[in-house]
C-alpha cells in the first residue's frame, strides 16, 4: 500500500492511496445495477423491443449491448415482420449515462485514433438499427432527449403521443449529439428547427416536431399499438439514405450557420461546444456522404469531451444533483402544507411567489397596513404583467390570489408549518419576530430566517425550542433567483435539516447546506472581491477595466456595477449602526473611501435617482434607462483619494485583476472548507454559479481553481499578493489590513498532496480538496459545523 507523507505548517497527513479511493463522486459512482432491454412479439408479427433502465431509461453501457442482442434476434427471427422499439414506463429515453463519461475520458484521448470516436460502439449499433430490412418504428411514449431521439432517429419512422417533447440537450453539457444526431436530424428537418435545437439544446413539443418532420404522426390511442400497425404498412426508409433537405444546404450555403453561430456565442459566451456543432452540420449538408459525416462528428465530440469545458459542465450537471444530499441525514422531512411570510416588502413577497406557484397557501404578514399593501400590490403587478405578455391565463392568476392572505396579526400562523422571517436586518427586530412567532405558533412549525449574515444562532436562542430554527437565505429576486443557502445552525434538528433541504426542491431552487458563519458562503466568499475590486482601482486600474476584466471572465456583471444594483449603502449602514466607520468584518472591509463618500452624497446606485442630471441612478455609475457611464465625479474622486493616501497610480494587467478578484474569493473557499462550513467543494461552485453570476462554463470558482488555473498557481500567486498587501498596509496606516490573500491551510495541504502524486489517484470526477477533506476526516482532523 504505498503512502505519501505530506507536511503542512501546522500539521502533518498521511495519504494512502486505498484510503483516497474509497471515495465516490457522482461521475463515478458505485457498480450500477444492470440496465437492459426486453422484447416480446405480438399476436401481429411486430417485435417490440422495450429500453428498461428507469426512471428515464438512460442508455448504460448494459443496456445498449442487451439492444444490440436482441435487436438482432427479432431481426433473425423469421415470424417477426416489423420491429418497435419504445420506452418502459412513462419515459421513451433520456440520453446517454452521463456517470460513464468518466471512464471514457480516464482512456484518455490518446485511446482513440484519428477517426475513432469515443461512442463509435454506440453509433455501431444505432447503424444496425438504421440498416434493418425490417421496417423499425420508434413508438415515443414520453420524452426523447439526447441520446434517446438519436435511438429514435435511427429508427425508420417515429411515432409519439401529443404530450411527448423531443430535445438534443448535449451542448449544455459542452458537448454535442455524438451518436450521429447531427448527421441524421438535418435529414428529417428544416434547419430553422434543428439548429436551435442543437445550440440551444431547447426541446420542442410533439406538434412542433411532428410538423418539422422529426415525428411522422402524433396518436392519441396507445402508441406501441399505433407504432406497430404503422410499421406493417409501411417500408424500411432508413435516415441515413435520405438527403439533407435542399432548403437547408441552400441556407447553409448563404451563410445562415455563420450567423446563428454569431447569435448563440452572444448568449452563451465562451462555449466552445457551438463552433463544434456547426462544424458537423457543415458536414452534413456538404457533398460527403452520411458516414464521412458521422467521421467528422466523432472527431469533433472526441475534442469536446475531452475539454475542461465539458469537464466543468458535466461538474455542474452532477453537483446539482449532489448539493441536495446530506450525508447521515436519516429523518424525514414533515410535509409544508401552509407557509407565513413575516415582512412584505421585497424578498418576502418574493419568497411568497415561490410558494403560491407551487399551489402552497401563504400567510403574509407585516407590521403596518400600507406596507402589507404595496406588498400585495406587487405580487398581483408581476402575475397581472405575465398575464399581459400571454405567459400566465388570467385564471390561474386569479387561483394564485386566492392562495394567499395578508395579515397583521401573528395569530394567522397558528396552523402554519413552516414560518419565513424576511425583516430588515436589524437583530433586535428579527429577535422581537421570533419571540411573537414563539408564542403563535404550533409546537412543530419551523421557524426559519432569510438573514443574509446575522448569527443565527444568537436569532434562535430567543425561542424555547431552538431547534425548530435555521436559515433559510433566498437570493434577491426570491421568485427569480434558483439559489438557497440553508443554513444549519447549532441546535437544529436533523427533522429541521430535512425538511428545509427538501421545502428548497419542491420549490425548485438549487438548495445547498451552509454552516452558520459570518456571511455563509456566499456573501462570506464575495467580500474580498468586492474589496479588491476597489483596491485596484486605487493601485491604477480604471473602474471600466475592473468591470471589463470581470464580464471578460465570463461573469453576468463586473464587481462596480454589482455594488450599484445591491446598493452601496448596505455595509456602509451596517458600519454607522455599529458606531465604528473602520471596522472590518468577513462580510465586509474596506477600502472604505470611495463607498463612504458616496453614500454620504446619497448615492447608493440604482436605487438613488438623480433627477438633476436624467439619471434613473447614480452610484458609481451614472444609470440612463439600460446605458450607464462611470461618473466623472467618482473618477476625480478616485484621484483625490489616491493623493490623500500618497499612492502613485501604476499600470494594472486585465490578467491581475482578474487573480486578484479570483484567487482571494477562492482562498475563502477553501477556508469555508477548512472550518467545516460547506459539505463539499461542488456546492460553493452551485452557489456562485446560481446566486453570484459565475460563468457555468468554469465549474465554479473551486472547479476553475484546480482544473483551469492549477492549485499550485493559485497558491503561489496567493503568496507574492499576500506580500504585497502586507506591505501596503504596514508601510502605509491609511490602509486596514486585510488578511484574505494569506493562503488557506487545506489549499496548501491540496497542493502538497498534488505533488506527492494523489491527484492521479482520485476517481475521475472528485476533486482534490474533497479527497484531501474526506482524509482528513477520517483521520479525526477535519472541521464540520455540518
């Protein structure tokens, strides 16, 4: 059993190699039960031939050779005359088994030759199928998506019930259709429907696709039924020996994939997987033949999966799945039948909306009757707008007013089973809160806080049952954001756990469980780069270039702009309410004199209009309608300030803003991870991709950290900016110092055993950190507040 012994400064770990592989990741998960098919012959003559492996019946590699046997038995056999091939259940198929992908990609890219792809075993069998001299229908009794329209398609005929959708979602995993979808679709559709659908990976209804040519007839009656009767009549008319509709090459020709490939980058910057596509629809209505096509669609699925970029997406796709689970959480969740809502202003009315979507009840109170009122009206504006733009029936509208009751009176919430306090945050009011919910609520109502960086625990200990408490921090707009942070605090119970993990998915958010730290994770993990952000522009870099770099990386909005749209005055209060304009906490910190000027002029961004000037807001940017300019004050202003400070502006690389607003919210992480406050390193990605903007291409900032950039760049950068700050504070006592760029100790544990070899020996789809963490854990060493 080979060790490698690897030393930190504090302390000393022992990494074996046995011990590091017991780990599982959901791209590589423990041995799958075997997936198969089944295949009887009716009274008829047909052979059905039926994909079993639900829920979705994804195509496993025991499935797709059960497929291939047996789809050559009904061909063998001489009483079968036509073959049908559907889904069991109420699923036709979802694609690929994306947890295999992992041991294609452990092959390596070298496995394969030239022209080889890495699912030529798949496109083998789907050939078979296409080739039959017995007339094969594809009878779609629920979704056809990915892989399981490409099965469809290499049927001769598709027939599906109107309420089926068929969809190409590849590229949202990087990747695209690589069993032969881009080479087939074009032979059934106009381009104007399967383009979008190959670079969108949006899936379109059975009526849609039935008139594009993709489904030859919608039935309402049974579909094997209606599938076989259809393959008795009907002759094998393979979509390989079909041309590509003229229309489309005559499109392709004029330049129409040039210009939707223009429109897709535009709203998927950075993803490499459209180019990748167009290159084989190119293919596809060039004059090669069907199988040169399919050649050039390996080689370019080959280049796709083995890119970071499909990397971090597949990341994604699994960490999504992975955030919900708790590990040891054995209670059941108590069912949420009715909801109270404490406060109706933004994020309470917000939070409303989620459940009253969801055909929950909600009681909805507040303190005064004008502020319960201008809550209520905006909740019926954002139905009554979607019922104005056809998004919403009026009717349904009308149902979702029914379901909610405002109210001044905490007496309503006596049969409530869960209560959600959204008041300002001000910890004497959230205190008085719960010490009225404490007093009208049943023994078993959660009594929960939307608090974005208040001690929960100090919130909790006003009830007498702290233990029905924890927090539950929705993202402003509550009803539009997908991320909520539950955070778990010292009493909780794990019945407290559960049902707040699972209230996160019957809402559809993207729930993950936090420790109950200064900011959580999020907000935590932002405030050195908010902080660098303006230390930047201090050192030289111009505000607009902050900004640019930011949005070049891939982010929705630079770190300046943002502090407009949340509001320069939120921690600029927080300091004045604290009676200390210099203080310094993991929330925030400074540089402070920008912000502070600012906001004493009445500036806080979008929210402070400035009639004087045309402006709809003025922070650091002057805000006209969409168009905003950096204010040509704030820029004077920089430069008083850099006076003052007898700092020297100097020229700022895009590459060290980016590491400086980067490698200081990463180095947070791995601190978050290090005291125990996150589960894992995927959730932190889940919640900056889904409550902070990151670009979903990168994996997260943890993922990026390790796989694009390299743990042991980021650490040895980490060092020469940790220097640098110290030295600018120390030398310079107009500056506070700050201690985020000093490295965290798990990150320089990761490292070391990065160069002791681990890294190779990790199961395809864990990263590093986890390992290490598992370890750690194992050993008795490791931090859980969780």
């Amino acid at each position: 059993k080979l060790k490698q012994k690897v030393a930190s400064p504090t302390s000393t770990c022992r990494f074996s190699r046995p011990q590091v592989f017991h780990l599982q990741s959901a791209q590589h998960p423990r041995k799958l039960p075997k997936m198969t098919t089944k295949i009887n012959v009716r009274p008829d003559g047909v052979g059905v031939l039926t994909l079993c492996n639900p829920p979705v019946n994804s195509l496993a590699t025991t499935l797709m050779e059960s497929l291939e046997a047996n789809f050559q038995k009904l061909v063998s056999d001489p009483a079968v005359k036509a073959i049908v091939v559907t889904g069991e259940g109420n699923f036709f198929c979802g694609g690929a088994e994306i947890s295999e992908f992992g041991k294609l990609t452990a092959k390596g890219p070298d496995a394969y030759g030239p022209d080889e792809s890495p699912v030529g075993s798949l496109t083998a069998i789907f050939d078979k199928v296409d080739a039959s001299p017995k007339t094969v229908v594809a009878a779609i009794n629920g979704m056809a998506l990915g892989g399981g329209l490409e099965v469809a398609l290499a049927c001769h005929y598709r027939i599906a019930l109107p309420t089926v959708s068929v969809g190409l979602p590849e590229v949202t995993l990087g990747l695209l259709p690589g069993g032969e979808g881009t080479q087939r679709i074009p032979r059934v559709a106009p381009l104007e429907v399967f383009l979008p659908m190959l670079l969108t990976g949006a899936p379109v209804n059975a009526a849609k696709a039935n008139k594009a040519g993709i489904i030859d007839a919608v039935v309402k009656s049974n579909v094997v039924d209606e599938a076989a009767r259809f393959a008795l009549k009907m002759p094998p008319n393979p979509v390989s020996k079909r041309p590509v509709l003229a229309a489309t090459r005559f499109k392709a020709l004029g330049g129409a994939l040039e210009m939707t490939l223009n429109q897709a980058s535009q709203k998927a910057k950075g993803m490499i997987a459209p180019a990748a596509i167009i290159k084989c629809v190119e293919a596809a209505c060039s004059n090669i033949s069907f199988e040169e096509g399919v050649k050039e669609e390996g080689r370019q699925f080959k280049k796709l999966l083995f890119s970071v970029q499909s990397a971090a997406l597949r990341h994604l796709f699994f960490s999504e799945r992975l955030a919900n689970k708790v590990p040891g959480l054995k209670e059941k969740p108590a069912p949420i039948k009715k909801v109270g809502i404490v406060g109706a202003g933004l994020m309470g009315t917000g939070i409303a909306i989620c459940f009253i979507q969801k055909g929950v009840p909600v009681i909805l109170k507040d303190a005064k009757q004008e502020w319960l009122d201008a809550g209520m009206k905006n909740i019926v504006k954002i139905w009554s707008g979607k019922v104005a733009k056809g998004r919403l029936p009026a009717e349904k509208a009308k149902g979702y007013e029914a379901l909610i009751k405002p109210t001044l009176k905490y007496e309503d919430f006596a049969d409530c089973d869960i209560i959600i306090e959204a008041v300002p945050e001000i910890m004497s009011l959230k205190k008085e809160v719960f010490q009225a919910l404490d007093k009208h609520t049943k023994p078993g109502t959660l009594i929960c806080t939307n608090t974005s960086g208040l001690n929960i625990d100090e919130i909790a200990a006003v009830l007498k049952d702290p233990s029905r408490c924890m927090g539950t921090h929705f993202f402003s707009p509550a009803n539009v954001m997908q991320l909520l942070e539950n955070v778990r605090t010292s009493k909780a119970s794990d019945a407290t756990v559960a049902t707040c993990m699972q209230m996160g998915k019957m809402i559809n958010k993207k729930a993950v469980l936090v420790g109950n730290c200064d900011g959580f994770v999020g907000n935590r993990m932002i405030a050195p780069y908010a902080s660098e952000a303006k230390q930047l522009i201090e050192d030289g870099a111009t505000i607009a270039q902050v900004d640019q770099a930011a949005e070049a990386f891939g982010m929705a909005m630079g770190p300046m702009t943002l502090g407009d749209l949340v509001g320069q005055e939120l921690f600029w209060k927080q300091r004045k309410a604290a009676g200390d304009m210099k203080k310094q906490t993991k929330t925030y910190m400074g540089p402070y004199e920008l912000v502070d000027w600012l906001c004493e002029n009445g500036r806080f961004g979008l929210k402070t209009p400035d009639p004087k000037i045309g402006a709809n807001g003025r922070g650091i940017y002057i805000h006209r309608g969409r168009d905003k300019m950096v204010d040509p004050e704030v820029i004077a202003k920089v430069e008083e300030i850099r006076k003052a400070k007898g700092v020297t502006p100097r020229t700022v690389t895009d590459q060290e803003v980016v590491e400086r607003l980067f490698f200081s919210l990463v180095n947070e992480g791995f601190k978050i991870l290090e005291e125990g406050f996150a589960q894992r390193s995927s959730d932190i990605d889940i919640v900056y991709i889904f409550g902070y903007g990151f670009p979903p291409a990168k994996g997260g900032p943890m993922f990026w950290a390790e796989n694009y950039v390299g743990l042991p760049v980021v650490l040895e950068k980490l060092k020469v900016y940790a220097a640098q700050a110290k030295e600018r504070f120390t030398n310079n006592k107009a500056y506070l110092p700050v201690d985020y760029f000093e490295p965290s100790k798990l990150l320089i544990e990761c490292v070391q055993a990065e160069k002791a070899g681990m890294k190779k020996k990790v199961p395809v789809g864990v990263p590093l950190v986890d390992a290490v963490l598992a370890f750690k854990k194992k050993q008795g060493k490791g931090a859980s507040k969780l």
